[in-house]
C-alpha cells in the first residue's frame, strides 16, 4: 500500500495538513476564498495571482490571506 505523503502549512496562524504537490491554485479553491477580493502572501511574499498554479506548497509554508473590505 502506498502512503499517501502529507505537508503542514499555516494559513493565517491556524496549522493545517494537505497532501503534498498540492499547487497554491487548488489551496485557495478548496478554500472557497474569492481570488479577486483576497491578497495572497506566501512566507512574506505578496504573490502574484497569475502565478498560484504554478507555485507547489512545500513543508512549513506560511501562507497569509487578506480579505479586502471596502467602505469609506
């Protein structure tokens, strides 16, 4: 039997484990987070959207998600 490997993140404080490979892409549909009114940081680096496929999460990555809000 093959053992499925597994990382642990944090998002935002809060520990969490996925499965390895997973891309930054599906972390945020997973998450239902609205991509267009969220700024994604990735160990203290803003990330560019167009990028969130292509980046793979690794063991330990922290990710800081900051939701938008508007008013005035």
């Amino acid at each position: 039997m093959k053992k499925i490997k597994k990382i642990k993140i944090k998002i935002n404080g809060k520990v969490k484990i996925l499965p390895a490979r997973i891309n930054l892409s599906k972390l945020v549909i997973n998450l239902k987070i609205p991509v267009k009114k969220v700024a994604i940081e990735l160990n203290q680096e803003i990330i560019d959207k167009k990028r969130l496929s292509k980046i793979v999460l690794k063991n330990n990555d922290k990710i800081e998600i900051v939701h938008f809000i508007g008013g005035g």
